[in-house]
C-alpha cells in the first residue's frame, strides 16, 4: 500500500513493506523522497522520523539538482563517451557486418549495420560497457576476498536508475551498474570493495563504516567524487 506525506512543499511517498526498520530514499534525477516503512507502523511515527531527515534530504535534492548531467546521446560523429574516466569522441561507421566497438587513441569507434537508429545504437554501446566490467571485476575479487575474508557469489552487471550497485548477503551476489564502466577505474574497486563489505555487515552502521575506512581510508572521497562525476542523460520515470 502507498500513502502520501506532505510537509510543506515536501511530498514524500510511502510504501509498506514486509520490513522490521523505516528506509529512507531520495531519488535522482529531481530528489523525490521515497520511505520503505513497515506494514503496521504509526504514519505519525513515520512523520517525526521524516522531520528529523529534513536537513539531509534536502542535502540529497541540492546535490542531484546541481549535479552535472551528460548531453543527450544521438550516437553520431565526434559525439563524447567515457571509458574508464577518459572522453573519447564518437567515430561512427557503417558497414554490414555485426556491430563491433575498438578503441583507437582518442576516438571510440563505434561499427553498426546501415540504418541502424539511436535506440539500437545505445544497446550496443551499453552491451560493451557490461563487458568492460565483466571483464576488469574478477581479478578485483581474487584480489579483495582474502582482505575481507568473504566469498562473492554471483556477478550481475546491468543498467541501474538508483544506485551504483547493491549486494544481497543471502546469496552472496553482487550487483554493479553498466555505468561505472565511464567511470575511473577506482570508482569500479570503491563500489565493489564496498558491497563486499556488506557481506560482512548489510547495514550502512557505525561497523559498517569502520570496515570501510580500514579497507579503503580514502573511501570517503572516492564516493564524492563519483558522485560529482556527470551521469546519465535519461527521463525518469516512478
């Protein structure tokens, strides 16, 4: 069941879950505010929780309104993409052949069939950036599991609207965004190290980020400065 929360001008939307705590949520792109609460929680309870979040929430909404946004992608010659933190401009060629992306110097080259449109041009695209992942995560695992003494199962690499990745400590898989592959390669490491961590501890708590800064000091400014890094042009929708 939803309901709704209006506190002045803030509308925040409520979801009841079969949880045990209240989880908080701003959204990109514009910072809606999103709470996860318990079936049979008091919606006034609710609401004084809400209240005292209202200096970060509207942190949250100030960063997400300011943060810096790629241009809309037409997938056309000398276009900018991102590999691994470096901009490349968009060389585009047809041919009939099956698609196929190279890197050459300063240029992302990006080979597709005659008439081949914008859509169909971003899955290609997309499809190579999970493969760059696919590609630089295991190494990073066998390198990280006997730091933190865990065992990673499954890795799943997909498109991802709110969060840079996530883990699910019962099956021990891990999810990455497709997107971190724009991304210097020490924001890839930072997210993963982080949610291997969560295998450790699931919650975001006082040991959890203990953890963080024994294994990654700098993890602090690794996760402000992927935040700061410009991300997807995309229409969001709820």
């Amino acid at each position: 069941m939803v309901v709704r929360i209006d506190l002045g001008e803030l509308r925040i939307e409520v979801l009841r879950k079969d949880i045990k705590n209240l989880h908080l949520s701003v959204l990109p792109p514009h910072g809606k505010v999103r709470i996860a609460a318990p079936q049979n929680m008091n919606l006034d309870t609710i609401r004084v929780f809400t209240i005292s979040k209202l200096a970060w929430i509207r942190s949250q909404q100030r960063k997400m309104q300011t943060q810096e946004r790629e241009a809309p992608r037409e997938y056309l010659d000398r276009e900018s993409h991102y590999v691994w933190g470096r901009r490349y401009l968009l060389k585009r060629i047809e041919m009939d052949a099956a698609p196929l992306i190279e890197l050459k110097h300063s240029r992302l080259v990006l080979r597709v069939r005659p008439g081949t449109d914008g859509a169909r041009s971003q899955e290609i695209l997309e499809a190579w950036y999970r493969d760059q992942i696919r590609v630089a995560v295991p190494d990073l695992i066998a390198n990280w599991e006997p730091v933190i003494g865990v065992k990673v199962g499954r890795i799943f690499v997909q498109r991802m609207k709110t969060r840079w990745g996530s883990c699910n400590p019962a099956t021990r898989s891990i999810r990455l965004n497709t997107d971190l592959a724009k991304k210097p390669p020490e924001c890839l490491e930072y997210i993963l190290v982080h949610e291997m961590a969560h295998l450790i501890e699931p919650t975001h708590n006082a040991r959890f980020v203990a953890l963080m800064e024994v294994l990654l000091p700098a993890s602090q400014n690794l996760r402000k400065r992927l935040n700061e890094l410009p991300v997807r042009h995309e229409e969001w929708g709820y």
